[in-house]
C-alpha cells in the first residue's frame, strides 16, 4: 500500500468516526431535549469550544451579573478545563465541554451564547435562543465564501453546508457594523433561509475593556506576565494555515526567525507569541532567554491587547479590534500568494490594511526598528499611519465605545 493510499485511508477512517461520534452526542441530546423543559431565566456560555472565558461571550456574562435586570438568572460556562478560569458567583455553574452535563444544560437553558459554530448534535428547541457571537471581523474569506481548496479537514463544499446548516439555527448574530454584517450574511448564507435580518448591530461587547479605564490593569498583566517596565511589548499573533494539520489539529511553523530578533532587539523588547485557538502544537522558547513569552493558553487576547505597544500579525483578524487601541501594527505577510490563492483569499486587498507590509524578515527587522525608536523618542509609533487608522476604525469599528456589552443583551432579552 503506497503512501497515498495510506493517507486516504487515515481519512476515511478519521471521518467515519466523526460521524459515528456525532451521531451518538445527536441521539443524546434529542432525549435531553425532550426530558427537559426550557428554563428562560438560565442561560449557556461558550467560547472558543470551550478553551477559555474570553471574547464577547464574557463581556455579556460579565454586565449581566453585573445588571440589577438579571438578578434572578442562573448561569453555565462550558469549559474544557473547569479548573482553569478561576473564580465564579454562586448563581454560575461550571461544566465540562460534551460532557453529558454540558449538553443536559444546553437542552434547559432559554439562551445559548457562543462565539464559535456550534457541533452538529446541538439543535435548539423553538423557544431556545442561539446567540452566535462570532468571534471576530473576517479578513480572510469564511463559510460560503471560500472558493479555494478548502482545507486539511473539509472540502469547499462541506465547509459551505456547515455553515449553512448551523445559520438554521441561530436565532440572532452580534456584528460591530455594516461591514461584518454583510459578510456574515454572505458567509452563512442567510439569505437562502429569509434570516439575514437577524443581526444585532451594536458593536462586539469583547471590545468594551478596550475603551473603559484600564491603567491598572495593565500593571497587573504585565506583572503577571513578568514583562520588565523598562522594555517595549511586541504582541505577535499568527493565524492557523489551512493546509497544515497533523491529525490532533492544525500546526503551525512560525514563519519569524526568533533568533535575529532576539540579537537584535532582545534588550529593548519582549515578544508575546499568541497562536489562534485551533493551533495544537506546543511551543517551547526557552532558548529566547524570556525574550518570547507563549501566552497562547491565557484566557482574554484583550489583556494581551492591553499590555502591548506594537501589534505584529499575518491574516488573523485581531487587528480589526487592536486598531480600536490606535497603536502600531506591522502585517508580515511572509506567504501570501500561497494564502491568497490555495487557501482563503480575502474580502479586500492589502492597501487598506492600517499598519506597515512586509513580505521578508529583515523588512519585518527594519518596521521593528523604526517603531521602537519613535516610540523611545515619546512618539506614537504610527508615523503615516495615524489617519489610515481613523479611517479605518470610521468603516470597521463605527459602533465600539465601551457600551456594545450593554446595548446587545437589551436586544437579546428584549427580543
């Protein structure tokens, strides 16, 4: 059997578990659906599958135990690791990501709040709510809207019915502004389904700590991170590719060479390195001397945001929301043509992203540099910049003001 062969074979396997596996969870949670009754007053939250207590999901539970309004309310987290995220208020229960439990509680609860597509097996009853979040302004294609190869898991078609099927069932989608709300229409398809009137428009809620006080906080991120006051933070945020997956979950190979970073700047600055949530690898950085620190398990990217004077991404669609700070962002497209046209593509081209391109790591070096010493001088960073900035925060970020948390759940529970 040739090494093809064995691949195709892996794959078909690795399918027909999933189905198998899927199936099971479905037949479970249609009895849990019919044992329980809906509760309107207990309300499921998720983000990122589970892997953390982030992103908008929080910001709304987080004004909702906070609201006079929601007193009586009960609430559940689902996580994968419910010994990770700390604290919790007696009226918030803690389960674990498909566990029985987690779904006997998606079953009661009146609303399910999410930030990602939910698994298959989860179908809401009529008087449920499924709140999708989403989790981010897309600039690289999603949904119905990729037309290249697809990826290492599905193929364009399946990744196409995917997300028209989980758009059955959304009762309302949270968009910051025109443009997300015409790409999540485009991207789920809702118009097919007569639902592309279901978004509520008041900005992300996740972006509310970007405008409220934070000062404070940031010294006790930063303390916690151990970052040294005297040196600058390079916030370095790689997406996941398409194309690189190993069987446990898509991998990534940095495309940074650390090393002449660290000769260069190692006594001016430390690198937080964040990898996307569907990233399985294990990173280790240890020969960096603390020059790069992994914080891809910490909880909320805001703090990161927070705590960091310069942005360096690819195609991830943080900078959509780190351009509310109006701080550097430096876009080292190392494989673009390779991105653009066998993976994703995008809904605009480059010129309009609000930061400094680079395609080569000594270009990257020299962007670093430039930055680094404005900064130190008592500069912004931004140089050009500036005004490419606030034009685009007017398009893509029209309605972030540090009230979107509150403005949301009105049209949630008012609905």
């Amino acid at each position: 059997m040739n090494l093809r062969s064995i691949i195709s074979k892996f794959k078909f396997l690795k399918k027909f578990a999933k189905k198998t596996y899927i199936k099971n969870k479905a037949g479970y949670f249609e009895k849990a659906s019919e044992k329980f009754q809906t509760d309107t007053k207990l309300v499921v939250f998720e983000s990122f599958q589970g892997k953390s207590y982030s992103c908008s999901p929080k910001a709304i539970y987080e004004y909702m135990i906070s609201c006079p309004d929601f007193s009586d309310y009960k609430y559940v987290w689902v996580f994968r690791d419910i010994t990770a995220h700390g604290e919790f208020p007696e009226n918030t229960r803690l389960v674990k990501f498909d566990s029985e439990e987690a779904m006997d509680a998606y079953a009661q609860a009146g609303t399910w709040i999410v930030n990602s597509r939910l698994r298959e097996f989860f179908n809401p009853r009529s008087d449920q709510k499924y709140i999708q979040c989403w989790h981010g302004t897309p600039f690289k294609k999603i949904g119905c809207d990729v037309t290249c190869a697809g990826n290492a898991t599905s193929t364009v078609e399946e990744i196409h019915s995917e997300y028209k099927n989980d758009a059955l069932k959304i009762h309302k989608f949270i968009s910051p502004g025109k443009y997300t709300t015409e790409k999540l229409i485009s991207a789920f398809d809702l118009k097919s389904c007569g639902r592309e009137n279901r978004i509520i428009q008041q900005g992300y809620p996740r972006n509310d700590s970007l405008f409220n006080s934070f000062e404070k906080k940031v010294e006790k991120i930063k303390a916690a991170l151990k970052i040294p006051d005297n040196k600058k933070v390079v916030l370095y945020c790689p997406t996941y590719r398409d194309n690189q997956y190993d069987g446990e979950g898509y991998s990534l190979k940095p495309g940074i060479d650390f090393k002449s970073l660290y000769d260069k700047f190692g006594g001016d600055m430390v690198i937080l390195f964040r990898a996307h949530y569907f990233i399985a690898d294990k990173f280790d950085f240890k020969e960096y001397n603390d020059f790069v620190l992994n914080v891809s398990e910490y909880d909320d990217i805001n703090d990161l945001f927070l705590a960091s004077d310069i942005l360096v991404t690819d195609y991830s669609s943080v900078f959509f929301d780190y351009a509310n700070l109006v701080r550097p962002m430096i876009f080292y497209l190392y494989d673009f043509e390779e991105y653009k046209n066998n993976m994703r593509d995008f809904y605009f081209g480059t010129a309009m992203l609000p930061g400094v391109t680079v395609h080569e790591q000594e270009k990257l070096e020299t962007a670093l540099g430039a930055i680094l010493n404005n900064l130190k001088n008592g500069g912004n960073g931004l140089g050009r910049y500036a005004a490419a900035i606030a034009s685009f925060n007017k398009r893509f970020n029209p309605m972030e003001d540090g009230g979107s948390a509150e403005r949301t759940v009105k049209e949630i529970f008012n609905d």
